[in-house]
C-alpha cells in the first residue's frame, strides 16, 4: 500500500524536475550558440546586489531583488519565429498557468507562471518568451516573485525584450 502512494509522490516530482530540466536543457542547448545571447544571474549575484546600498535604488526593487533565487536569458535575431515554437514545443506549457498572451504586430510575448506548490499564493517562476519577425527572447525568473514589481527590475537590468514586463496585469 505504501507504494501505491510513494509512486504518484515520486512521478509528481519526477514530472516537476523534467519540466525544470526541459527550460534548463533549452538554454543550455542554445547558451553557447554563436546566434545567441545568454545571460544567466545566479542566487548569489541577487543576494549580493540586494545587500548593496545604492542611493537611487527603489526600496521595492530592492526587496525583490533579495527573493529572486535566478535568471536565465536567451535571445537571438536568428529565425526567431522558428526559436519560438520550438520552446514552446519543448516546454511543457501545461505544467504552467498561461498569465497572458499577446500577439501585436506579428509579435506574439506569452507568460506562463508557475505557483509555489506549498504556498499557492506565491510565484515561483515566472516565464517569459517573446518571438517576433525580429527577435526571440526566453526570460526565466525563478524565486518568490511579486508581480507588481518584476517590471522595475527589467527595467534595472536593462533586459533586452524586458520591456515586456511592463504589460503583466498588476495584482492588488
């Protein structure tokens, strides 16, 4: 009987994994590719940045910046269109809640979030990918991320396609 509730426990956990290997096996696919840009910012980079006093820094960016656990970036000018349904095949998209999608001007930016499993009310991930005519961008931020405040800290980065995170709906 024990196993019988040990294996959905096990295959859950497997499933999450192979969801989280599946963007991590994307971006180290293409990380090295000559026609992209990779960018990845670890835990650490995050909690040595939060810890630094800077005069102009937003208190808000400041606090987000001590929950982000990590960032992974890829982008490239190259067959976008094709970069982009090929993450989106590769991604299991159902392991996430589609927040929003926008098609404008033959640009289509899809956000996909994924909520703490122990904490619903918390994101945990929040995934972005954008391809259009002219670029394709994969933005993964994982950690406890508060929407109202991920679009400043686009801005902070100075992200390509992060002007994006301007269009997520504010939650009160």
């Amino acid at each position: 009987m024990k196993n019988y509730i040990f294996l959905p426990l096990l295959f859950s956990t497997l499933l999450a994994t192979a969801q989280n290997d599946a963007i991590s096996r994307f971006f180290k696919s293409y990380a090295d590719d000559d026609r992209f840009s990779s960018v990845y910012i670890s835990p650490k980079m995050f909690q040595l940045v939060s810890k630094i006093k800077i005069d102009d820094m937003d208190s808000d960016l400041q606090e987000l910046l001590k929950t982000i656990q990590g960032l992974h970036i890829l982008s490239t000018e190259v067959s976008p269109q094709a970069f982009y349904k090929e993450a989106v095949g590769k991604i299991n998209v159902n392991e996430y809640e589609q927040l929003m999608k926008v098609r404008d001007k033959g640009e289509d930016v899809l956000f996909l979030t994924k909520y703490n499993a122990t904490n619903p009310g918390k994101l945990e991930e929040l995934l972005m990918l954008v391809g259009g005519e002219d670029e394709f961008t994969l933005i993964s931020f994982i950690g406890n991320i508060d929407l109202n405040k991920i679009g400043k800290l686009g801005k902070a980065l100075n992200i390509e396609g992060s002007e994006h995170l301007e269009k997520l709906p504010k939650k009160n």
